[in-house]
C-alpha cells in the first residue's frame, strides 16, 4: 500500500509540473518566435540540432545509469550504490569529452561548410553552438544526480525544477522583447546557457544535501562494474539509434519526394502529440523506480502487477487527454497557428497521436524487459522492426507518392512492436495466460473506440470552441464512464478515491 500511494504522490508532482511547464512552454514558444524572428528561431534550433547529433550515447547511459542505481538501491547497499554512481560519473565525463571534441571538429565543419547559414549570421551561429556545447558539456554531468533524484523517488524536487526553469525561460523572452536591442539571438542563448548551468548546480548541491555518502566521487576502478555499464548501454544505444533513425531516415525520405510542407507537418504534428504524451510519460516515470527495485527484490508477482497497472493507467490518461484533440484537430491547430498551417498537418497529428496511444502502453513493459536486463534479443528486435519504416516508405513514394500510407505503415509496425513487447514481457516473466487476458479485456473496448475516433472525426464538423466542447464532454462522458466501472478494478478506484478525498477535500 505504502507503495501504491508513493506512486500516486510523485504522480500528483510531476502532473503539477507538466500543466504548468506545458501552459508556459506554448506561450514561450511563441514568443521566442516573435522576439527572434523566423530566421534567428531556425538558425537557434538548428544549431543546436548539430550538437544533439553526438548524444546518443549519453541518451542510451542515462536510462542505463538509473537502472543500476535502482538495482542497488533495491539491494539496500549504499556502498554499491555509491560505486555506481561514481562509475557512471566516469563513463559520463568521458561522454562529455567526446561530444566535447566531436563537436569542435566535425560540428564545427558542418555548421561552416555544410550547413546554409547566411553569412551575415554565421558569427552570431559559431557563438550559439559555443554555448550549446557547453549547455551539453554540464547537462551530461548531471546524467548521474538527474538518475539518482529520481531513483530516489524524489519528485517533489524534480517537478519544482522544472517549473521553475520554465518560468525562468518565459522570464529572459519577454526581458529580451521589452530591452534589448542588440543581437538578440546571442543574447538569448548565452541566458539559456546560464540557466541550464544554474539549474544544473541546483542538483549538484540537492543530491549533496540530500544523499550523503552515495553521491561522494571515488575514483571507481571496477572493470566488472565498468563492462555491465557499458555493456547494457551498447545495447540500449542500438535502440536509440533505430528510434532516431527511423524518424529523421522517414523525413528525409518523405523530403525527398513531397518536398519541405511534408516536414512541417511532421513537426507540427509531432509538438502536439508530444505535449499530450508528456502528461503520461510523467506517470510512466513515477512508476519506473518501483518496476525496476520490484523486480531487483525478486518480488515477482507485484512487478508484474505494476507494469499491467501503469501500462492500463498510462493508456486510459493518454485517451482522455487525446479525444478533444482527435475530435478538433483542425479547429486546435487554426486556433493555434493560424488558418494557413501547412498541408497534412491534420491527418498527420492524428496518425502520431494513434501512434502514441500504442506508446503509452508500451512504455512499462520495455520499462520491465530493462528491469530483467539481458536486453541483446529485446534490443535486436525493437531495432529491427523499427528500421523497417525506411524500405517501406522509400516503395511506398516510389509507387503511390502518398505520405498518410507511410505514416499508416509506420503505425502498423508501431502495433507490431506493441505486440512483441507483451510476448516478450510474458515469456521471460512466465505470466499466466488469464492475468494477461484480463489486461487485454480491460483495454482492448477502448483501444478500438479511441482508433475508431480517427476516422470519424472526418465526418464531424466543429465551428467552434462550442462544438469542441459539447463532442468532447460527451465522448469524455462515455470513456470515463467505461475506464471507472470496468477499466479499473474495485480496490483501485477506492484507492482513487481515497487519495481525491484526503488531498483535495482534506478528509482522511
């Protein structure tokens, strides 16, 4: 029980960061598009798009890093937990020089010779790019107590970070738009830079303060310790690398034949799906820490519970938070961006948005195939399947030039991967065949109604904020309805309601 309501706790945190760091972020965005400009706004993100080409590897050692600290914390062992960290310290401060020096020569060479930078902005785009490495250089560093904080299960803190680096950001926007008058875009990235070295030396001390002993740097010598680190990351890497590559290899290819409108879409359509995906993925995360210790603790039975369980709950958020944007796509994007948004950009949010709904499912169980470890076949497949998007939309523009059957195929192979993942999950943890039919039965009435929802959205026709509300109450009505009386079991919704109760109405 203690558990169940640790979880709802740190739930409750990073959702109250999520609603205010989103809210911020949309209007920040714009913003920063107004105080910029169109050129200085793409020539920021492209720059620091060079730098983000040489993280891989600190993106595969940072799920890694936390999954060994939540097997040694599970092993109540703080020595071993302290070794950890400062071996993944080492690994990570070697990251830091490598994309440190790739950055300086190959990123330096791309970003003067191969990148279209107009030359009256090329001084201004060599000093971004010094302040994107060095943003880099110490977010790498903090890969380790990011890892830590929330193995921890200390969201409280994580969630109040971040809301205040949004606001911060919101802060130096509007500082900017009102007073400065000079180069704003070098301006404004020397302020992020300083903002992300600050909000990195509030973990430092935090986890200083806060752990002790198990945040105190040894130089870590263990070659044993080192090879599990890296071995499992080399592994992890290979499903970065397949994630990455099948996205960006799917735009260049949809680029090649459909032209830059194609790309747009894609990004439009990928910042909406993204903010309604990171209200669950902050639920997904308050789960992780519990799924990994779980199954370190051999407690078997209850990892198996809480995978099922934020997998369903991951699911039924994401489908409440997707309707009003599936039903009012178009409404939401002229309401958003103007009446002149690109080609596709409807049809492609809610084929992105069908593919996060298999996401949200999906996340707790890969979650689990990295609590289990021995991740080589899992990493293998998960690559292969996704890949498998590049061949497939290369014929499919070579015969029928149509990118909504690209994005169709890459959904279809996303539902592969879903499936796999549950075969994977119940094959290496031998569930019973009636705990996982029980899962199926609870999810599979919704998951046809939310896939249901896409095609007939066509068909309805919303004028207004009006309209969007009364389709959307009335389709929440029904989900809600149907997610309370057989989604949940029993004891869940009395816990639900418990917890509404004694944080909202002050009852116990």
């Amino acid at each position: 029980m203690s558990g169940n309501r640790t979880i709802a706790k740190n739930t409750i945190y990073l959702y109250c960061r999520m609603l205010l760091t989103m809210g911020i972020a949309l209007y920040t965005s714009r913003a920063v598009l107004q105080t910029l400009g169109v050129r200085d706004f793409g020539v920021y993100n492209l720059v620091g798009g060079v730098v983000v080409l040489f993280s891989f590897l600190n993106n595969a050692m940072s799920s890694s890093t936390q999954r060994f600290l939540n097997i040694g914390i599970a092993s109540k062992d703080s020595k071993r937990v302290g070794q950890i960290f400062s071996m993944s310290l080492n690994i990570h401060f070697l990251i830091a020089i490598t994309i440190l020096v790739l950055s300086e020569i190959v990123g330096l060479w791309l970003l003067n010779h191969q990148l279209n930078i107009p030359k009256e902005r090329l001084l201004a785009a060599n000093l971004v790019f010094q302040f994107s490495i060095a943003t880099t250089f110490v977010g790498v560093l903090k890969v380790p107590y990011d890892a830590i904080i929330l193995a921890r299960e200390r969201m409280s803190f994580y969630a109040v970070v971040g809301i205040i680096q949004a606001v911060a950001r919101l802060a130096i926007v509007m500082s900017i738009s009102m007073s400065i008058t000079q180069d704003r875009l070098i301006v404004y990235a020397f302020l992020m830079m300083i903002l992300d070295v600050f909000s990195s030396i509030a973990f430092f001390v935090y986890c200083k303060l806060n752990f002790g002993y198990q945040v105190h740097y040894r130089f870590e010598k263990s070659k044993e310790l080192f090879r599990s680190l890296i071995s499992f990351s080399s592994w992890s890497l290979l499903g970065q690398v397949s994630v990455v590559g099948s996205s960006q290899g799917m735009g260049m290819i949809l680029n090649v034949f459909a032209g830059v409108v194609v790309n747009a879409a894609l990004g439009i359509a990928g910042q909406v799906s993204g903010a309604v995906y990171n209200f669950i993925s902050s639920a997904q995360m308050a789960f992780n820490p519990q799924i990994v210790q779980t199954y370190a603790e051999n407690k078997h039975e209850r990892h198996v519970k809480l995978v099922l369980q934020a997998s369903r709950f991951s699911f039924f958020l994401f489908a409440i938070l997707c309707i009003p944007v599936l039903l009012g796509t178009d409404y939401i994007l002229t309401l958003w961006l103007g009446a002149n948004y690109p080609q596709y950009s409807v049809g492609f949010t809610r084929l992105i948005i069908l593919t996060s709904v298999l996401t949200s499912l999906a996340g707790p169980l890969w979650m689990s195939a990295y609590a289990v470890g021995n991740i080589k076949r899992y990493q293998f497949c998960v690559a292969a399947v996704n890949l498998a998007v590049l061949p497939i939309a290369y014929l499919v523009m070579l015969y029928k030039r149509d990118p909504f059957l690209v994005m169709g195929a890459k959904l279809l192979l996303d539902m592969l991967l879903l499936i796999f993942r549950v075969y994977y999950f119940k094959s290496r943890l031998l569930i019973k065949n009636s705990v996982l039919m029980l899962y199926v039965r609870r999810i599979l009435p919704l998951f046809v109604m939310v896939f249901a929802l896409a095609p007939l959205s066509e068909f309805i026709s919303i004028n207004g904020l009006g309209d969007l509300l009364i389709y959307s109450l009335c389709c929440e009505a029904v989900v809600c309805g149907y997610v309370f009386f057989w989604g949940l079991r029993r004891s869940e919704v009395a816990n639900i309601l418990t917890l509404v109760k004694s944080k909202i109405f002050g009852l116990t």
